[in-house]
C-alpha cells in the first residue's frame, strides 16, 4: 500500500492528468494500465485512479522515453517501490517512539498538522469527485437533447417524406386520369369517323345502284328500240 504521499498533497483526474502532461485522456489510461501490469500501485476510488505528482512525473517519463513502454515501466516500479520503502522505514521509527513523544505538545501538533492536512486533501478529493459528477451530469444530459433533437429531426423528415409521397402519389392519379380520358376522347372519335366512313360508303353503293339500274333501264330501252328497227328490215 501506497504510503509516500504529502500532506494536503493535491490530487488530479484523467482528464487534468492530461491537460497537464500533454497527451489525450485515452492515452492517460493505456499508460496507467502499462504501470499496473508491470506493478505500479496508484491510489484509487473504486475503479477510478487518482493522481498525484508522483504519478504524473511517471506518465511524463512513459511520455518521454525512447525505450519500449514496458521497460520504461519497470523501471518506474523499481523507483516507486524503493520510495515507498523509505517511506515505510520512516514509519516504522516514528511508531518506535510515538508512546514516548505524544507528550510532547510539539510532536501533537505534527500529529494534528498530520490530519488538517489529510482531510484537507480528502476535502479537495471530493470537490473534484463532486467537479467530475457535475461535468458528468452535463454530458448526460446534453446527450438526452442530442436525443431529442435527432428524434424531432427524424420525425420532422418522415412527416415530409410522406408528404412528398403522397403528393406523387396525387400527381400520377391526376395524370392517368387524364391519360384515360384522352383516350375515351380519341376513341369516341374514332367511332364518329368510323360510323361517318359507314355512312359515306353507304351513299356510294346506293349512288351506285342507282347508276346500274338506270344504266340497265336504258340498255333494256335501247333493245328494245333496235329490236324494233330490225324487224322492219326483215320485212
């Protein structure tokens, strides 16, 4: 366990992390999960990391480094486990003796300098945990506009789609129906012109036999008359 960070020592989100060191957020995450599976220990909130300095000095070198990121890593971990040992052996002489100096005012006032200065980091923690909500509630919520407005959008554009539709639909009602009628109007002409063809021929033969049997009358005539003639010359 972690046990090398100061008091009231400040602590930073991904995303500060990254404003900070110069790289993406997503890369603030590929580098954490390159210290953590080499063993790196970070502070954590549940599942959340939580930065400090030294956190950021070892982005900062993965950031940095020519070498590929797993050794940089490893190396980063030997450096932090050597620190936390410094750490732990300072503890460990401080325990030794705090039943002998916890009645000395000057070593109860460290003590209480100590733990002002962890709830004023644990206070700090909170305003940006309450920060990261408050950016997070935003977000939600300018998604559910997003939401409404590509839903309005959708309707809007199926509202005017169908309308399009419909009024094609009216337009080639109207257009056969015309269609349909020129056709009975042409049709109903054609009979006229066909019926008058009829009537005309109907003349014509009429005319004709007319022709014929006058023509026929005459001849029957003229037999007649030359019939005649010819029986005087026989006398």
């Amino acid at each position: 366990m972690r046990h090398d960070i100061q008091p009231n020592e400040r602590a930073f989100s991904s995303k500060e992390v990254a404003e900070e060191v110069g790289i993406a957020t997503p890369t603030v995450r590929k580098y954490g999960q390159i210290l953590e599976r080499n063993g790196y220990e970070f502070l954590k909130d549940g599942e959340r990391r939580i930065f400090v300095q030294s956190d950021i000095r070892a982005l900062i070198a993965l950031r940095d480094t020519d070498k590929p990121l797993d050794d940089t890593a490893k190396d980063l971990v030997n450096e932090q486990k050597e620190r936390l040992e410094e750490y732990n052996g300072t503890d460990i002489a401080v325990t030794d003796t705090y039943e002998n100096s916890l009645q000395d005012p000057n070593q109860l006032k460290e003590v209480l300098r100590f733990l002002v200065n962890e709830l004023a980091a644990a206070r700090e923690m909170n305003i940006q945990l309450t920060n990261d909500m408050s950016q997070l509630k935003t977000k939600v919520s300018r998604l559910h506009q997003d939401h409404h407005i590509i839903s309005s959008s959708i309707g809007n554009s199926s509202q005017r789609t169908n309308a399009k539709i419909e009024k094609l639909a009216e337009q080639h009602k109207n257009y056969y129906e015309t269609l349909l009628q020129q056709e009975k109007q042409k049709s109903e002409l054609l009979q006229k012109e066909i019926q008058n063809m009829r009537d005309e021929q109907k003349k014509e033969w009429s005319s004709q036999n007319d022709f014929n049997r006058r023509l026929e009358e005459t001849i029957q005539k003229r037999r007649v008359y030359w019939g005649g003639l010819l029986s005087i010359f026989r006398k």
